[in-house]
C-alpha cells in the first residue's frame, strides 16, 4: 500500500456496496481519494468524509474526464448491476455498463493514468460443464448484465495491447458483506434474506435452492484491488477470479442465516458458481481470509439477530 500513499486515485461507483469499502481502505493507507457517482445505486452516507466526492454520471464523459488528471490508478465500480434488472432493462444497463466503461477508459488513457483496475463478475461464465471455474474457459454469459461485464473485460485488454496502459480485470463471486444492497433490483441474496429475517418474514428461495454459490466476503474483495493496483507481476488486460473457492447452496445459506424458508419460481441464472483462485494467489499474492459462516455471524450482529 506504500505504493499509493499520498497518490491520487480515483473509485467509480464510490458510494456504492464495494466502491465505498474500497474508498475507505485507500484512505486509511494515505491515498488521495476521488470518487465519481451519480448516487443511481450508492448512498451518500457510504462516502467517507476523507473522499473528494463528484456527483457525476460517468456516461457523461466531458464531465468526468479532468477529475483523471494525475491519477495513479482508477478502480472502475460504477455499473447497473444485478442479472434481473439488465433483463428488464437491457438498453440503460448497456449504456451504464459498456458506454461508462469505455469513457473510463478512454478518460483514464488521456489522462495518462499507469493503472485501472476494472470490477469484472463471474456472471461471464454463465453456465459451464466442469467446476470450479478458471479463467480460460470460454465465456458463456446468459444474461445482458453478464454480457456487458464481459464486453468491459474485452476493451480492458484491447486498452492494454494498444494503448500501453495496465487494465486488470477482476471476476468477483457473489460478493456480501456490511452495506450490500438490501432492496430492488440492486438487491444480493443475503442481503434479501437478512432483510427478510429482521422483518419477520421467510426467506423467499427461487426454484429448488439447490443452485450453489460461491460467496466472497467485500474485505477480501477489497483486499483483491489493493493487490491488483500494485502488483509488479501484472502483464496488462489480465482477468483473475476473486472468489471464496467454496460454495454453499441457497438451501445451506438460509440455514446458517436461520429462519423459515418459502419457495418461489425458479428464474434465469446459472446452477453454480466456484472460483478456481489459484491464478489471484499465484500472480496477486491474494486469498480469502474470511469464511461464509464468520461472515454471516458478523452480519447476524450488525441486524440484530440470533
């Protein structure tokens, strides 16, 4: 972290779940921090008063492009997530989602930034033959959301081959933690289910629960962008899972959050997800620190309940 302190470095989507988390780890360390959202997802609560905050759409590129003025390294977060929303809204979720990219790319090269560091999703695998998941294997995504992740990982390395600029492009799994969204289309699953249980309601399971996810706690997702920002074993336009490397059913998830359990229809998504995370530990010097159970009993702390 030596490596970034009193260094400017800009977050996208800063006020948002993971963005903020960022924010505060880099400030802690002495980094100049700026962060660009349009607060469509983030709570200005999540802001750190440290942060130098700009209201910004990043779909809007004049706007946006002087505050990459003597970056270090920009950490791209902002996006319109959820595999759901970008179904129902695959038009706005593509101008979010590529079009921001791209302009973050684009303002980041003018802006001679050394390194940006893009919050990728496992949602570009889709549904595969084999488990766990590697970073070779051909993506397969089933979703507009998981698409445009995808499309944001290509222009990543095409900005490193030819702009000679160091893109790293990090597939997060299922990432939970203090913040995760609770409500709409933003909403993750255990941040529904803890919602649920501090209402007094049964946690709603789609289809048979029997579909597995690897959950990967936002500390560690954090602990993940520190490494790729200064990593000297880093060629450029390189894709690395972050995930737990373990995965746990829905069915087991509802039990360690406790509570009655309702079903409802099935929808679109892939059975399992399963990080391979040996390429991130190799190349990154990066693993998980926290375990699902430890996460949710510090979550079952947070809400209240026992």
């Amino acid at each position: 972290m030596e490596k970034l302190k009193n260094k400017k470095t800009v977050i996208t989507g800063g006020a948002g779940f993971i963005g903020s988390h960022i924010a505060e780890a880099l400030i802690e360390k002495g980094s100049e921090v700026h962060i660009i959202d349009d607060l469509s997802g983030g709570k200005e609560e999540n802001i750190p008063k440290e942060a130098i905050f700009h209201n910004l759409d990043i779909s809007d590129y004049d706007s946006i492009a002087p505050i990459f003025k003597d970056a270090e390294v920009v950490f791209h977060a902002a996006a319109l997530p959820r595999v759901q929303y970008s179904i129902e809204n695959p038009r706005e979720s593509n101008h979010a989602n590529v079009t921001g990219t791209v302009n973050i790319l684009t303002a980041s090269k003018e802006a001679g930034v050394k390194r940006v560091v893009y919050s990728a999703s496992s949602s570009a695998y889709g549904d595969q033959d084999a488990m766990p998941l590697t970073e070779d294997m051909p993506a397969n995504p089933k979703s507009p959301y998981g698409l445009q992740k995808y499309i944001g990982e290509l222009y990543c390395k095409v900005w490193s081959d030819i702009y000679d600029m160091t893109t790293v492009s990090l597939r997060y799994f299922n990432v939970y933690g203090p913040r995760m969204n609770q409500e709409g289309a933003y909403a993750l699953a255990i941040g529904k289910f803890f919602k649920q249980r501090s209402e007094g309601k049964p946690i709603t399971i789609t289809g048979d629960g029997t579909q597995t996810r690897d959950f990967t706690h936002v500390r560690d997702v954090v602990r993940a962008n520190i490494a790729a920002a200064i990593s000297e074993n880093i060629k450029g336009g390189e894709v690395f899972n972050i995930g737990a490397g373990r995965n746990f059913s829905i069915n087991d998830l509802a039990k360690l959050i406790g509570g009655p359990v309702e079903y409802i229809p099935a929808r679109l998504e892939p059975h399992d997800t399963l990080a391979d995370n040996s390429k991130a530990r190799n190349i990154l010097g990066w693993e998980p620190q926290i375990k699902l159970e430890d996460g949710i009993n510090e979550l079952k702390d947070i809400y209240n309940l026992k």
